[in-house]
C-alpha cells in the first residue's frame, strides 16, 4: 500500500512530503472522519482540519500520532554518509573525493599506443 507521499528519486531521496495530504488520506484510507481520528489520536476536529489544510503544522511526534491512530505508520530512515577527511571547513564526502581525484587524473597529459601488448594466455 503506497500513499501519495511515496515519491522517490532513483537514489532513494525523498522528493516531497506535504504533510496536509499524508494526514488526509491516511484519514481517507481509515475511513474516519475528522471528529472520529481526534477522538482517536488525542486531539480536535478543528486541529485536524488545520493540519490537512496547511494552516498549522504538527509536530513530527504528532503527526506519528495521527497517522497511527488512522491505523498506518511512518517510515523515516536515516543513512550514515562516510566522511573522508577536511579541506578547511568543508567536509569532502568519500565521493567528492573520488571525483576530485578523477578531475586530477584528467589533467595529466596521456600518450596511448594504437595497439595493446599483452601476455596470451591459454596456449
């Protein structure tokens, strides 16, 4: 079951949550209305409303709240990202190493034979 908050880039980015629309359909999917979900997760009708509407934004706590007592649940994961080593303030990320290293290998001036000499094997 995939809500309408299951937008991904190809490397795993999450590329928009409108917290409104995650609220609203959860609430859509349960089948409550708003009076029955406050009752449910511990808050007003009204509040609710404001929260699916964007006029108020609820905490992440909150939300969980909401969503849970809908009967869904949220899923947020967190990735470590490897950090290699400082140039000044800059914190270069293994990759941006890698690339930099790459640029640098470019600039070197290259001398290719037309033809490849290596060892046959299998004879």
């Amino acid at each position: 079951m995939h809500l309408p908050f299951d937008i991904w880039y190809p490397f795993g980015y999450l590329k928009c949550m409108d917290v409104g629309v995650v609220l609203r359909e959860s609430r859509r999917r349960s089948g409550l209305s708003l009076r029955a979900l406050g009752d449910l997760a511990g808050t007003s009708h009204s509040t609710l409303a404001a929260y699916e509407s964007g006029r108020k934004v609820p905490t992440a706590a909150t939300l969980n709240r909401i969503v849970e007592a809908a009967g869904f649940g949220l899923d947020v994961g967190l990735r470590r990202r490897i950090r290699s080593r400082r140039a000044g303030d800059h914190v270069l990320l293994r990759g941006d190493e890698l690339v930099a290293a790459l640029d640098l290998a470019g600039e070197f001036p290259a001398r290719h034979d037309r033809t490849l000499d290596a060892p046959v094997f299998g004879r």
